[in-house]
C-alpha cells in the first residue's frame, strides 16, 4: 500500500502565523536601544575585570559592584532584545517591568552611588529624559499589540 505521507506544513504552525505578521519599526527601535544598553553593560563589566586593580584603589564604588551590576544588565538586557526581536508573547510585559527596573537603578545609582558634581548639575534633564524613555516604550508597546499576539 503506497500512501502520500506529506511533512507538515511549516507555514502552518502558529510561530509561522507570528513570522509572518511584519514586526514594526517601533519594536525594532525598541530591541536596538535595548541592543545597544545592553552592549555599553557588556562594555562596563569587561572594563571592571580588565581594570579591576586600578579600580580597587579609587576612593568611591568597588570594581565588584560594577562588575555586577554590568553583568546583571546584560544577563538581562540580551534575552530581552531578543524576545522584542522575536516578538515573544511575554516581551512587552518584560519590557514594561525591566524599564521601570533601569529606571530606579538609574536613579538609585546616581544619587546614591556616584555622588560626583555631575549628578546634581543636570537632574532635570535627566528626569526629563526617563520619563520622556518609559513614556515612549510603553507607547510603542501599545501600538504593537498584534506582533506580540501568540
């Protein structure tokens, strides 16, 4: 008995249907920005390791915290690009949640931690500047509701 056994269809499948929906050019602006965050952290603990020594005799943050927290950002930051990328289900609410994260570290490490002229002299461009960020990406999320539909 000959039988026409045909593969399955790859076109088929409901990760077909999500490929073929076009990711939009606010998602890929997303995904780079958070490309790029994520490769100046990768830079961050690179240099930490590479200049640790001379980094342990400065007065001020421990080369471990610096190390840490670029390493904690890229842990985070490349899974995250790649789920925008993709156009994971679960990226936007990831997005939303790890930008507000960025943020509070953001604020935190610079009140707190730096401590140098700089952090007082621009604070209010810096406001305007994250939250003018969170605003953006939670729009652009919004607007790109059906690319991250399962």
């Amino acid at each position: 008995m000959i039988t026409n056994h045909q593969p399955p269809d790859p076109d088929s499948s409901p990760m077909a249907e999500q490929r073929r929906i076009k990711r939009p050019f606010l998602v890929t602006l997303l995904a780079v920005l958070v490309l790029i965050i994520s490769c100046i952290n990768l830079i961050r603990l690179i240099e930490a390791i590479r200049m640790w020594d001379f980094l342990a005799i400065l007065p001020g943050v421990s080369p471990l915290y610096i190390a840490l927290t670029g390493l904690f950002w890229v842990l985070i930051g490349f899974p995250l690009a790649w789920g925008l990328w993709r156009g994971h289900p679960q990226a936007p609410l990831a997005t939303h949640i790890i930008m507000l994260v960025y943020a509070l570290y953001y604020w935190f490490d610079r009140i707190f931690i730096a401590q140098t002229v700089n952090a007082t002299s621009n604070w209010l461009f810096a406001v305007i500047v994250t939250v003018v960020m969170i605003l953006l990406t939670f729009w652009a999320l919004s607007k790109s509701k059906e690319y991250f539909r399962k």
